[in-house]
C-alpha cells in the first residue's frame, strides 16, 4: 500500500518541464533584492546607495534568532535601497544593484573538510549562509537545526514529494544533483542526531526514486502516492510514520524534521563550500510561455529576465503567479524579484484565467471530504465572512494549512481559502495586540 494520507485531490498534474535539465540564466544586469526573504524579521541593511559590493557578500544582517541574512547575488554597484515590489509582501525594502559583469565573490568558495566540524559550527555556517526552507515557507534552516534538548530528533524527512502542479525544480535537483542532496541530509541527520533517514518522493517521479536509490544505502528511500498535498509537512509525516503532530505543535513535538530536498543541497553547498544563498532552481512554466524551462536563477532577478530567456509570452498576459497554481500568489507586475522561496514562476493561458462569480454554499461536504486536516471549511468560513472569529478559531481555522484543496473542489467556486487566510490574519493580528 502507497504511503498517503486522509483527503486530498488529485489535480492535473502538468509537470511539462520534469524532462528539462537545468540552465544557467545569464547574470541579470541588476538585481533587487529584498531584506525580507524568510519567516521572521526582515534583515537590517549593511549597505548603502553607492557601495561597491562582491558576490556572497553580506548585504543583510539577520535581526534576531528567527531571521536570516540576505547576500549580493551579484558583483556591482549598490544604486537604492529603498522599497520594491515584493513576490510575498506586495512591497519590501531592498537592495538594489548594478551589476559590472565580473561576478567576483567576496572571498574564497574552494571545497573545505566538514567532517571534523561540531554541529554547533555547522548550524552557524548554515545561518551565515541565510539557508531557508527551500520548499515554499522560507524558515530559516539554523532554527530548525537547533530543537531544545527536551524535543530529540528520531527521524529525518527529505521532502521530494513536490506535489504542487506544474513545478518541477526540485524533481531536477534530486536528478541532476542526487549526491550533493544526500550529503545535505546527512550533515542535518549529524546535526540533530537522527537514527532514521528518509527520502520521500511521490511515485510519479520513478526515475528520481531510482538514481537516489542507487547513491545511498544510509537513507531509506520511500515512493509515497501522488496526491495534493503529499509534501505538506504534516501529512508526509503522517504518511510516513503515522505519527501525528498535535495541533498548534510542530514536527519536533513527535521527533521528526522535514526539509526539503533544495534545502538540503543548499545547506551541502554552505558546509562544503561556505557558499551563501544566492541562486536557486526556479521553474518558468504555463501555457502562456513560449519555451518552459528550469532555471538556475540568482536571487532578486526579475521575473521577466527568466520568462524572456523562455521565450516570452505567447499572449498578453492576464496573470502571473509566483509558485504553483495550487499556493502560488497572483502578482501585479512581471517586475518582482525571484527570492529564497520562489519555486516557480507560472503563467497561465488567458483562456485558463477564470473568476467565476460565487454562489451559496450547497452543503455538499467537499470541501470537508478532501481537507487534510479534518476540518469544516464551508462551517468555518461562514463564521468568516460573519466576522465571528472567535467561532471559527475553536472549529480549527489555526490549522488550515492553506492547501486550497477546498476552494479547487468547490462546485459553487466559494473563494474559500481566501477567506480562510483572512481569518488566520485577523485572528493573529488580535492576539498580538
């Protein structure tokens, strides 16, 4: 029986760039790079207007425990720092640079010996080096490679599942670089002090399955079934090991840590080469785009360099979304910056762009029936829309993980993710005042 979990969908999978091999987009000419890349406090500004600056060089300080510093991405002149269209946020303070061409690093890249490191000294490369989930929730990774004594990690999850429709970045990575990912995992497995190591993939990736396979005999390597939302964190532990992470709790509460096959490559890459975040995998893909690709894009690139180096669109665009189609967020102009947690950059036809108007909830129960969380996504929102915030947090609304499996099988189109997140906003905002 395939590892899974209760609910769920089964969208259309479109993964039309999974045979594409990864390339290099050409050194953009400037880039924006925003001071908030990660869950937590933004990055305090080390540089100002007119500051020449080197590749990997350290732009922003992390501000506090949970925060991360940001890095040039390329070699340049530092020309604004000031806010700019944000993927995440809408707008953000960032540094802006002028690129000269020479892509010099601050310092030296060349490969070191780790294995005599102590997991204190690696969890500090690792945030020196502003290392973020790469999966989608940008939490910087020193965090999570720091439990408290009394939360002991047992099991380590490396998330390949990457069930969001369309996307295929980290598909290529587990390909193109599977021993650099499994070196990844174990420096985290040393770290935490993990007795099991998994590597979990769904089992529409058989070729990913099979090259892992092949390179590790330290990790067990564990074919889940397709299915949204798979590699969500809660439910690919459930699905795995059938523990269950109490609400409000986190995976440590039931000694687990899941990263993603990105992050793990990028924490290798830190360990080994003391090389900062700087670039990521990114796929550009949609029925909107001439050529879709998967691209290794330097943090703060516009979106519309990478979509240019696809061809272009094919039609004047009516949206464009910053990740997949399932938790991806609709942007207001193809001038936002790719940052740490962009995955993809999707482009629908204009044909495929609905809104349709939406009507009265039938009481159907689909939205119940595929909720993976177990919860009453039709009860909750209507307190909702009521603003009776108090009703819809004791019915769960905290644990709505955002997936938008409600909204998708919704057969009278009630915007009811969007109302979900509404809710989850105003209810933290309330508490922290």
């Amino acid at each position: 029986m395939a590892h899974t979990f209760s609910g769920g969908i089964h969208p259309p999978e479109t993964k039309i760039t999974e045979g594409k091999p990864i390339e290099v987009l050409p050194l953009p000419k400037r880039v924006y790079i925003p001071l908030s890349q990660h869950t937590g406090k933004p990055a305090k500004p080390l540089v100002s207007k007119g500051d020449e600056v080197r590749l990997g060089q350290k732009i922003g300080e992390a501000d506090g425990f949970i925060s991360a510093p940001v890095h040039a991405t390329i070699s340049g002149k530092v020309v604004d720092v000031s806010p700019h269209p944000h993927p995440v946020l809408g707008s953000a303070t960032a540094v802006v640079i002028e690129g000269d061409g020479e892509d010099e690093w601050a310092f030296d890249i060349s490969s070191r010996d780790y294995t005599k490191l102590s997991a204190e000294e690696i969890v500090n490369l690792v945030r020196e080096a502003g290392i973020v989930g790469l999966g989608g929730a940008a939490f910087p990774s020193h965090v999570k490679l720091s439990p408290p004594n009394e939360k002991p990690i047992e099991i380590l999850i490396l998330n390949g599942c990457e069930c969001e429709p369309y996307l295929t970045c980290d598909h290529r990575v587990m390909i193109e670089f599977p021993d650099e990912v499994i070196k990844g995992g174990e420096i985290i497995a040393r770290v935490v002090g993990a007795r099991r190591k998994i590597i979990a993939i769904e089992d529409n990736k058989p070729d990913a399955i099979e090259i892992l396979r092949e390179k590790t005999d330290s990790f067990e390597v564990i074919p889940v079934k397709t299915k949204y939302p798979e590699g969500a964190e809660k439910q690919l532990i459930y699905a795995l090991t059938r523990r269950e992470v109490p609400s409000g709790g986190l995976p440590m509460d039931v000694g687990c840590l899941v990263h993603n096959v990105g992050t793990a490559f990028a924490i290798f890459q830190a360990v080994q080469f003391r090389k900062p975040l700087v670039e990521r995998v990114v796929t550009v893909t949609g029925n909107n785009i001439k050529e879709p690709k998967n691209l290794l894009i330097r943090i703060g690139t516009p979106a519309i360099d990478a979509i240019d180096h696809c061809g272009g669109y094919l039609k004047p665009p009516v949206k464009i979304i910053s990740g997949g189609p399932m938790m991806g967020i609709a942007q207001f102009t193809d001038r936002v910056p790719v940052v740490k947690g962009t995955s993809g950059i999707l482009v629908p036809d204009p044909d495929e762009v609905l809104i349709p108007e939406p009507g009265p909830c039938l009481r159907c129960g689909r939205c119940v029936d595929v909720c993976p969380m177990g919860l009453h996504p039709c009860i909750i929102v209507d307190y909702v829309e009521n603003l009776r915030f108090e009703e819809a947090e004791k019915l769960g609304i905290l644990d709505c993980i955002e997936c938008g499996c409600c909204s998708y099988t919704c057969p009278v189109r009630r915007r009811l993710v969007h109302n979900l997140k509404f809710g989850k906003a105003e209810i933290w905002q309330r508490k922290s005042s």
